[in-house]
C-alpha cells in the first residue's frame, strides 16, 4: 500500500508563488520517476513536469522558466516550486511517481488525490 499526499495548493494572485509537496509513504522500496500533472475544468490532464531519481527534469513549455521540479530521495518526497503563476495555471496538480515496493518488484504507478491551485488576476 502507497499512499502519495500533495499540499501547498491554494489562492495566489498572479505573479505570486506557490511551493507543492508530496510526500510518498507506505510499502516503498525505492521512488523512482515523479511527475507533476495539472487538470484544469474542461480539459484533460497534462503533463506539468517530471524527474527522475537522478534528478533529470523536463517541464512543459507553458511552465518552463516558471517552475521548478526537484526531490529528495531520503524523504521519499517530490516538490514543484511554482513561481510567476499565470491565472492559466489554475488546477488541481496531482503527484504521479513509479514505486518499487521491494526490491524484486517492478514499477507501479501512483497517484495523489491532488491538490487545488488558484490563480487571481
């Protein structure tokens, strides 16, 4: 049993910051790539940003230069530093990260239950 947890969410005026953690627990072996995702009302769920244990990242254009993906391993806990936020920006971000459960297991996907951000002009 894995269980991810987003916070940090809320109402910012834009311009503003906003830092999300999410923090992995449970049956964990080793976390491996994380991913952020945003769904917005009416459309489908994209891809914000991912890293992967090493700590190579990829960003969406919309939020390049913006935000910042970063993780620590010792803590099992991915974050999303999002600066200069843009009204577009307002969505509920949902943590995504491959577990390993045990050392003879393979991958499996876990999802956050998400977490609520909003952007004010």
């Amino acid at each position: 049993q894995v269980q991810l947890v987003e916070s940090g969410g809320g109402l910012v005026q834009a311009g503003g910051s906003l830092g999300l953690s999410c923090a992995a627990s449970g049956s964990i072996f080793r976390l491996n790539a994380m991913g952020w995702y945003r769904q917005a009302p009416g459309k489908q769920r994209e891809l914000v940003a991912t890293i992967t244990r090493s700590g190579r990242t990829n960003y969406a254009d919309s939020v390049k230069g913006r935000f910042t993906i970063s993780r620590d391993n010792a803590k099992n806990t991915g974050y999303l530093q999002m600066n200069s936020l843009k009204p577009e920006d307002t969505a509920v971000y949902y943590c995504n990260a491959d577990v390993q459960r045990a050392y003879y297991s393979d991958n499996s996907p876990s999802w956050g239950q998400g977490t609520q951000v909003t952007v004010s002009s």
